[in-house]
C-alpha cells in the first residue's frame, strides 16, 4: 500500500484516539489467550489477562459509563460493559464481584426477577466511570482457571484487536512453526501420491513436495510473549509463491454473526482425530470470517516454485517456513502415514476410504464409492456428491439426521456405523462441522422418558438438549461424531459443608449429577422461607450466596430444590448458624 500524506494523517489521528488509555489490571503478566484464537464454537474475542488467583482490582481503561452488567453461569460469567465517549465498548469478564454501587443494582435485578442469570442495560451517563476506577475484583466465573477477559469493540460492536490499539505488552518473541500440512481436498488430488496428504514438520532443510489436483495448505503454529509460557494465535499469516504474496490472513476485526464460523478457519476434522490444531490457509464453505486478502488459498498443479509462509505477532516478529513445489522426486520427502497409525481398520474422509489390514493401506476414491454396506451391515457410506438424500439413517434405522436444504457439509462422503455393545453408539463420520444446527433423532429401546441423547467428548458423554416425540429422542447436532442415548434415574446430590459460618462467609452448597447435569433453571433456595439467589458454579458444581449482609441473627433455615436435565429431583433443607 502506497502511504501518502492523507494516510500518515489518518493513522496519527487514530493513535491519538489511544493516548492515555489505562491497563485493566495492576500488573502486566503477560497474556493466555490473545484475540481470533480458536474457541469451541466460535472465535475469542479479545485477550485473557493472567491473575494467578482471584481477587485482583480490576480499573476502568477510561473515562466512560456503565453501558451494560451481566450474570451468568457460563460464557463471559459477571462481566461488565463501559462505553467511552468514542463510543467505543470495553468489555471485561469472569469477575469474582463489581465495584459496591454496581453490585447493588445487580443484586436488586436478581431478586426481583429470582435468578441469578440477569442482563441489564443502563441509559447514558447513569452510571459515569472514570479512568483508573475500580470497577470490579478479577475471578473465574463462568470458567475454570482465574484470569480476566478483556475485550475492545468498535462504534458498530464489532470486537477488535486491543493489543494494536495502545494495549500491548512487551514481546520480543517470534511465533513457533510447528509443521504444515498439505490436504487433498478432492478424491482427484494427491500429495506425493497419497490421497491422505502429507504433514511436514519444521527442520534445516527446504522438503519437496508433488501435487497433483487441489491442495489446501494448514499450519501449525502459536505465539508466545514475554513472562508467560501459553501458546497463543498469531497477528497474521502471509502466504508465498515464487516469491509472490498470493494470501495475507490478518485476525484484527469480527461481526458476531460469523463467531461460529471459527470451526471452519480450523480443521476441525484433524483436530477431532489427531488432537493437533492445523490453521487453514484456505478458505471453504461456510467460512465468511473477514480475515483474509487474496485468492482462496488452495493449491493446484499450476502453482510451482517456493512456497513460504510468513507469521508474526502483533509486536511484528516473525518467523517463516518454505517448502518447494514441483520436484519429481519429492514422493521421497513424503511421510503422509503420519499421524494416521492409530487409524481404524475402515475409516471414512471427506475424499475416501482408508482400508487399513496389518501393516498395508488401501484407498477407495469417493467417485467410486455408492451407498455401500460393511461389516454385516453395521456400516453404511453415502456419496453426496452423486445425490444428497433428505435423510440419513443408520443400517439398524435406530439413529436418523436431517440435514437442512442450505446445510453446508464439506464432504464427498457420509457414512455411519453402528458400534454395538453397552451403550450401543451411532458413529457419523467423518467428524465434519456444520455450518448450523440440524436434528437428529434415536429410537429410545424402552421406557423413552428416562433416556436423552448423548455426544461422546473428548472420552465423556455430555449430555444434548433432548425432547420427546412418541418413542423417539430428538435433538439438534452442529457436527458428525459419536451419538448415543442414555438412561438416567439417579437424582442430583446436594449437601452443606459448613453449617457455622462467621459475619463474612459466604454460604456454599456442592450439588453434583452423576450424568445429564444439574438443570440451572430448576434452581430454587430459601433462606428461612424466604426465596432468595445463589450463585451456581458449574465448574466447580457449587451454589454460593455471596451477599452474607443480607442474613441477620445467628440460627436460619436453608432449603433447596433443583432437578438435573433429564428431570430427576433433589432437595434438601439444613439449619445453619451465623456468628458475628
């Protein structure tokens, strides 16, 4: 870009716009998390700030006003929203309680409306902050590990990357390149001859590789900075060929209308099964993330000459790998049975099939593949690419799925297994993502009112909103996976720990399920017959009434009622005793 006066003008006015900003915390310790990092359904909208416990004063970045408080379980957890007279929204969340006059109009809005989920919007200037403020103590609501999320949006509420906008921290360090992956992306393309591609990992030499048909090209790569050791999403990532920059990735700005489509910016698929995180430098359906300049990124057997990836950080250092395109004898760099060692004997890609017996592999193209049945019918494999059906339903016609009109499946083919034993599991494969949610459906054995629907998760079951038609447990899945029902009788457990409490402590309650989890709306507590709100931490399955000024004299009456998802209920009722 060619900088003229006008541009030098336009850049100095915006820094000008930053001079004088604060910094949320008292200390700079570095970050965990920075902004476009990938999140499970969506994109991470600002950066994490480390407290190493709770408790840390958390300051107004600026003058402003309280434009909006929220309360929830999950998400942002306590979180609070200052607008300055730029109009630009600082976000910060996860905190442990608000600043005394904020916290008051918080918990009159819980209990008016008893609960403890509340989101309340403020008129302009009701509740003016100024810069250096504190506005709330740090914590870890709405997540595990304590820490504060800090975020920065524009005048259209879009959030933007703080550290290029007078937030940065010091960082001399240049981001890791762990290895790049080639993908064929059709049953017509290969990498050195495999349909399977090819992983390379960084090293002295510059490898040769062979393509043949449409290749995407993933990096695995992180950031670091100074005083701390988190692996973190670069600032921007340029793609070269023959010395040309032919795609520049530049993670700075998002609407929240395409969050979701952070599963599409990575491989989702490769992640589900190797556990490693590969970035795409190409773009497929259903990502419209406003990330990238240039072409699409995918490499054909046009493209010829020294491929170099450039990754920096948003203090600009850098780091860059290359590898040649074209070499005829590169079939001998490839070591595409990487990584795939612990493959099934029959497992099912965007592009084919991977037969796999003792030590050999065999591969089936797509274009080859009709609807097929395996193993004495417990496999059937769809090929989309010669018709998309309605509906697709598991060869014991238990387990079906809808896919919508406008669903996006980035897939030549569909298959699904049924894996019997206890539980019997509905396997869809390959482990795609959606690009929105579509229903699926499982004949329950018996008894359908003490079942729901189940996704396996990282070797858990976690439990999938469920309802009932008839004898059939319905839900909405956003990916392919591993689906099962489950019976679930047993009640919530609810106990107090401590009945004697001093002045300052506040109550707290461990309730716990063995399986579907606790039911946060079914949530009702009394304090001596009164209604009154608990906090619920589902982290670390906890109901703690954090407002001990609110109980006067020294013997009381608690009394608890809540159900888990499946609509088993629990109560209990303690005397407790509070000292001064």
């Amino acid at each position: 870009m060619k900088v003229t006066n006008k541009v030098r003008i336009t850049l100095l006015m915006l820094s000008l716009l930053f001079i004088g900003a604060g910094w949320p915390l008292k200390e700079k310790l570095g970050l965990t998390s920075t902004f476009g990092e990938w999140r499970e359904g969506h994109v991470h909208a600002g950066i994490d700030l480390p407290t190493e416990e709770t408790g840390k004063e958390v300051y107004s970045v600026s003058d402003g006003w309280v434009m909006r408080m929220r309360t929830s379980p999950w998400g942002y957890g306590k979180a609070i929203y200052i607008k300055d007279s730029l109009e630009r929204v600082f976000v910060y969340a996860h905190l442990s309680s608000f600043s005394k006059s904020i916290k008051k109009r918080v918990r009159e809005e819980q209990l008016k409306k008893l609960t403890y989920e509340v989101d309340i919007w403020f008129k302009k200037g009701e509740i003016p902050v100024k810069k250096g403020e504190i506005i709330g103590i740090s914590g870890r609501s709405g997540c595990y590990t304590p820490h504060l999320h800090f975020e920065m949006r524009d005048t259209e509420n879009n959030p933007v990357d703080p550290l290029i906008r007078g937030f940065s921290i010091p960082d001399n360090i240049p981001p890791e390149i762990y290895a790049i992956r080639f993908v064929p992306l059709d049953d017509t393309s290969t990498i050195c001859g495999s349909h399977l591609g090819a992983i390379f990992h960084t090293g002295r030499d510059t490898p040769s590789v062979c393509i043949k048909g449409r290749v995407g090209l993933e990096i695995e790569t992180y950031d670091k900075v100074n005083w701390h050791s988190g692996l973190l999403s670069p600032k921007e990532i340029e793609l070269y060929i023959g010395g040309k920059l032919v795609r520049k990735e530049y993670y700075d700005r998002f609407s929240y209308t395409h969050a979701g489509d952070s599963r599409f910016e990575f491989d989702f698929t490769n992640r589900v099964r190797t556990g490693r995180k590969f970035r795409r430098l190409f773009t497929v359906l259903g990502n419209d993330l406003p990330f990238y300049e240039g072409r699409d990124g995918i490499l054909t057997t046009k493209d010829h000459g020294l491929v170099s990836i450039i990754v920096k950080d948003a203090a600009s250092n850098e780091s860059k790998i290359s590898i040649f395109l074209g070499d005829s004898n590169a079939r001998n760099y490839c070591h595409f049975k990487r990584g795939y060692e612990n493959f099934l004997n029959f497992t099912i890609f965007t592009n084919g099939i991977l037969l796999r017996k003792d030590n050999s592999l065999g591969w089936i193209e797509a274009s080859k593949i009709g609807k097929i049945v395996k193993s004495g019918d417990s496999i059937l494999v769809w090929n989309i690419d010669v018709k998309r059906h309605p509906l697709y339903k598991s060869p014991d016609s238990r387990c079906i799925i809808y896919p919508s009109n406008d669903a996006i499946l980035n897939t030549s083919l569909i298959s699904v297994k049924v894996s019997r034993g206890k539980p019997i599991k509905w396997v869809w494969e390959p482990p795609i993502p959606l690009n929105g949610r579509i229903t699926m459906e499982i004949k329950a054995p018996f008894e359908p009112n003490s079942y729901s629907i189940y996704e396996l998760l990282e070797s858990e079951w976690k439990y999938c909103e469920t309802y009932l038609e008839g004898n059939k447990l319905i839900t909405t899945i956003d990916n392919f996976g591993t689906f099962t029902c489950l019976v679930d009788t047993v009640p919530p457990s609810i106990f107090l720990k401590k009945s004697y409490l001093n002045s300052n402590t506040p109550i707290i309650v461990h309730v716990s399920d063995s399986l579907s989890g606790i039911d946060f709306f079914s949530i009702k507590t009394l304090i001596d017959e009164k209604p009154t709100v608990f906090r619920y931490d589902p982290e670390m399955d906890r109901l703690i009434h954090e407002y001990p000024e609110e109980i006067s004299g020294d013997k009381h009456t608690l009394r608890i009622f809540l159900k888990d998802k499946q609509g088993n209920e629990a109560s209990g009722e303690w005397e407790f005793y509070k000292g001064y």
